[in-house]
C-alpha cells in the first residue's frame, strides 16, 4: 500500500493506493480532521452496508498507525453522503460540505436520495422473517413492533429494509435475526407473568438436557422458587375472590 494525501481548504486527508490502483481512507485520521466523534463513526461501520480492511498507515512526519480501519472508495463515498448535515455542528457541516463538493460537486445526500427498491427475491425472505416474528405478537402491538424492527435495521445498516439488494440478502438475513433476537431478548424476566416465568424455567431445563446429565443446582433451585411463588401468587388470587 502507498499512503498519499489531498488537501482541500485546511483539510489534509490521507489514504492509501493498493496494487490494483484502488484507494482506500484511514477513517479515523478523516474523522478527527472533520471534527467528528471516531468512536460513534466506527460503530456504524460493519457488514452489510461496509466491508472495512485494516491497514497499516504511514505519513510523512507522523507515527506509523498500525491496523487502521479503511474503507474503499465506493463505501467512503457512501459514508460522505449518508452524513446528517442536521446532525453535526457547524465547523463539521463545512468540512463535509467541503468533502462533498470535492467528491461530489454538489451531489444529494443519500437522505435525499429516492430509496432503491428492493429486488424481489430480497423482499419476499426479510417480509417472510418479519411476519414470523409478528405472527407472535398481539396484532394491536404488530406495527409498532415491525416499526421497532425496521427502525433498528436502518439504523444499524445504514438503508431500510425495503431498500436490501440480492448481493445484500445474506448479510441482511443475519442482521435482522440478530435484531430480533436483541429485541426480544430486552424483555426481563421480571416483566413476564409468574406462569410465564415458571414455563421459560422449564423450557430451559427440558431444552439444556442433550447437552447435560445432571440437573444443575441453579436450574433446581429456580425451578422450586418459581413454583412456590406460582402457588402464593394463586392462593393469593383465590382469597381475594372469596366474599
């Protein structure tokens, strides 16, 4: 890799040119010259929406950065485009306004931008998974729910569920499962009916058996509690019917 820079108004910005002339950007020496948070940038920057490689980064009369996180020049123009202007101060939205008229001319962010439509192969599995999980909740709580979902999706994605393309479907399965699980798992136990804790205790006794012999004593012990709570709480209910 060659390390080269350009300079646009005061901004130095550095990246790299492999063997097959691509360029890619050292995000993290971008983000501090533009003045934005590198921690909250690097955590948008995973599979499917970007495919970042680690390369060692050498500047003339810097210290050698080892193992930079880069991105390719198509997905560092996506990243330039999909920037909130309103979401940035204003020595950052000149930066970026400068970036984009140098990459760009001028050209709409990807908030702008119509959404691409999904092809139909993409669609008919994300819906399929969507409707397996709403299928599973009250259908008055379903479109806050699947709005949850999309939300999350975009968010950490980077582009809405309707937007996902064949060559992103594989990525964006596991993405969206990923989701949902997190979702769901966000749902404590301490929230759940007393039944229904006693079930989800069951449950994860009958399921753990191919993989264990002996019942452990934390599984044992939550299973009695669960049950005598469940028979307080019944007696409970039962004396407060009673005339």
């Amino acid at each position: 890799m060659r390390t080269s820079k350009i300079k646009i108004q005061g901004l130095t910005i550095p990246y790299l040119i492999g063997s097959d002339s691509e360029r890619y950007w050292p995000m993290r020496p971008i983000c501090e010259a533009m003045g934005l948070n590198w921690h909250s940038q690097a955590a948008k920057m995973h599979p499917p929406r970007y495919s970042p490689r680690e390369h060692d980064v050498s500047l003339p009369g810097q210290p050698l950065m080892k193992r930079a996180l880069c991105l390719p020049q198509s997905e560092f123009e996506f990243w330039l485009k999909s920037l909130s202007s309103r979401k940035v101060s204003p020595v950052v939205r000149r930066h970026l306004d400068q970036l984009r008229t140098h990459f760009f001319g001028g050209t709409t962010t990807v908030e702008e931008q119509p959404p691409v439509p999904a092809t139909a192969a993409a669609s008919v599995v994300l819906n399929r998974i969507l409707n397996w999980r709403a299928q599973q909740t009250a259908p008055s709580n379903r479109p806050e729910l699947l709005k949850q979902i999309a939300d999350q999706f975009r968010e950490k994605n980077g582009f809405e569920i309707a937007a996902v393309q064949d060559h992103q479907l594989r990525a964006s399965v596991a993405s969206l499962s990923t989701i949902i699980y997190q979702h769901d798992r966000l749902k404590t136990p301490s929230q759940m009916p007393i039944s229904q804790r006693v079930d989800a205790i069951i449950k994860s006794i009958v399921d753990a058996r191919p993989q264990r012999i002996h019942l452990l004593d934390a599984d044992f012990a939550a299973l009695m509690c669960g049950v005598e709570l469940e028979q307080q709480h019944h007696s409970s209910i039962a004396q407060q019917g009673k005339p």
